[in-house]
C-alpha cells in the first residue's frame, strides 16, 4: 500500500510542478502591438514583451516578469482596487478581481483611477498568457 501511496504522490508532484512551474507563456508569433491600449505597453519596458499565442491573442512572453513589474508600476492602483472593493491583496490567486473592478474606480483622483484603468488592461493580456 504504502508503495502506490508513493508513485501516487509522484505523480501528482510532477503534474503540478509541470503546470505551476513554467511562467514564460507559450510565445508563437508576434503581435501588432499597435492594436492594444495601455500606456505600459509604450513604456519600452521589456517586463512588458508581448507576443502572439497560437490563437493569434496578445500574451506577455514571461507572465512572472511582467506581473511583478505591474504590481510596482500601479501600486497605488491597486491598493485603491483593494481598498474600495474590500479585495484581499493583490496575488496570482485572486487578479481576477481586480481586473474586474479596476475600471470601476471612483476616487476622485484622477491619476489613480487611470492605473485601476491599466491594470484591467494588463491583465486583459495577462489572461491570455494562461489559454
């Protein structure tokens, strides 16, 4: 018994490694950055490469990179998000929410309510690295 216990915990060890472990999207072609809106696009910043799925979708070439340059580029952003909507913290488990309600900012300041803007449009992309 305790020997399928083992090569069952194997295995399921090295599916999840498999698809937890690889943050570099799965790049095909390049795409027509000028199709897409978000002033961190323009910003030049490699975090921030983009290229094509095998759909044709614009994905970040490395996710981790470019999730953990958005979290310092739009820190205010999303401690808005978190506060406003009672959000936990920002984390890989839980973006989702706030791509929802980052266009939905109401504060009153303006450059605030611009970045709640880019992160829903980062992780427009950003979703797309995972399809």
């Amino acid at each position: 018994m305790k020997k399928y216990c083992f090569m069952l915990l194997t295995i399921c060890m090295i599916f999840m490694f498999t698809a937890c472990g690889n943050s570099k999207s799965k790049v095909v072609g390049e795409y027509d950055r000028s199709k897409l809106s978000g002033d961190f696009l323009k910003s030049g910043n490699e975090a921030y490469a983009i290229g094509a799925n095998k759909d044709g979708m614009p994905i970040f070439k490395d996710t981790d990179k470019a999730y953990d340059q958005a979290i310092i580029d739009f820190v205010e952003g999303f401690a808005a998000i978190e506060e406003e909507c009672g959000l936990e913290p920002i984390s890989k488990k839980n973006w989702e929410e706030y791509k929802t309600y980052g266009w939905q900012l109401t504060t009153d300041n303006e450059e605030i309510r611009k970045q709640g803007i880019q992160i829903t449009q980062f992780f427009d992309i950003y979703e797309n690295s995972f399809k």
